[in-house]
C-alpha cells in the first residue's frame, strides 16, 4: 500500500487546491464531514458546478462536480453527496473510490441496494437510475478518468475493491 503523500498533484490543480486534498483525505471522519459541507456549498452557489467552474475554492478547479441523492439501505432517508463525474454520452459516470479507503462509500451501498436515485448539476434536478459500468465500459472509461483525475488512479492502487 502506497502511502497518501505518494500522490501526484494534477497539472490543473493550483498547490493549495492540492495541499487541501491530501489534508481533505487524510481520514474517513475528514471525507464524511467535508462532503456534508460540500453539499451545503453546492446548494449555496450551484452556478457552474457541472462544469468545474464554480465558487467554491474547496472543489479543485476545473472538475465537474454533481450532487447524487440516494436513499439510505437502512434509514430509508435521502443522503447528498458531491461527486467528480464524467459526462459520457447522457450518461454520467462516477467513481466509487473513497481515496482509496478499503469500504465501499455509503452512497454506492445504497445504491446498489436501490438505483433509483437524483441527480443535481448546477440548479437542475432529474432523477435517474444507477448502475455498475460493465467490465468493458470499465476498461474505456477509466483512462478517461484518471485523464481527468489522475488520484483515482492512485486511490485505485490503495485498495483490493474494483
């Protein structure tokens, strides 16, 4: 396992944006109570979120970010969580890699239980229906991703999960 200060700073990120982020995943406890803060933030200013431009110096610059709503698998409750996408086609596509901790991030247990679930990009709301990519859609996609953002890749490398 690669220790957390092994990661690559994106050529887009500003050094503070990248000093925010190491210290942003630098636990669980840290991730959990950042994303509620994130959702609040994104609720506040939702302008140009889907598109990476937003206000929030907290969101590294120039990636696209979209609020997911899922139902809680044991609260039965709606959960928000900001989340990096990739617009594929009308698709849109996350990663489930919780910096690489070994548990899968609570809004893709729900999800997996129930799909149905909400999508914000900026001030629009659709719902939508989740699903796993396919180990083909995997294998075309995850270039695209990293190429985006390159952590993934190295959040990957951390954990035994796909």
């Amino acid at each position: 396992m690669q220790r957390r200060d092994a990661m690559k700073k994106p050529g887009t990120m500003s050094d503070a944006h990248w000093e925010l982020l190491q210290d942003q995943t630098s636990s669980l406890a840290r991730i959990k109570r950042d994303a509620k803060a994130d959702v609040a933030a994104y609720l506040s200013h939702p302008e140009g979120r889907s598109t990476g431009s937003g206000p929030d110096p907290t969101v590294p610059t120039g990636l696209p970010t979209l609020l997911l709503t899922v139902i809680g698998r044991k609260s039965g409750e709606k959960r928000t969580t900001p989340l990096v996408f990739l617009q594929h086609g009308e698709d849109m596509v996350v990663v489930g890699s919780l910096a690489g901790y070994d548990s899968h991030p609570a809004w893709y247990l729900n999800i997996r239980d129930n799909p149905q679930c909400w999508v914000q990009l900026d001030r629009n709301k659709m719902s939508a229906t989740a699903r796993d990519a396919s180990q083909a859609e995997r294998e075309s996609l995850w270039p695209k991703l990293t190429a985006m953002f390159p952590n993934w890749g190295f959040f990957q490398r951390q954990t035994d999960r796909p």
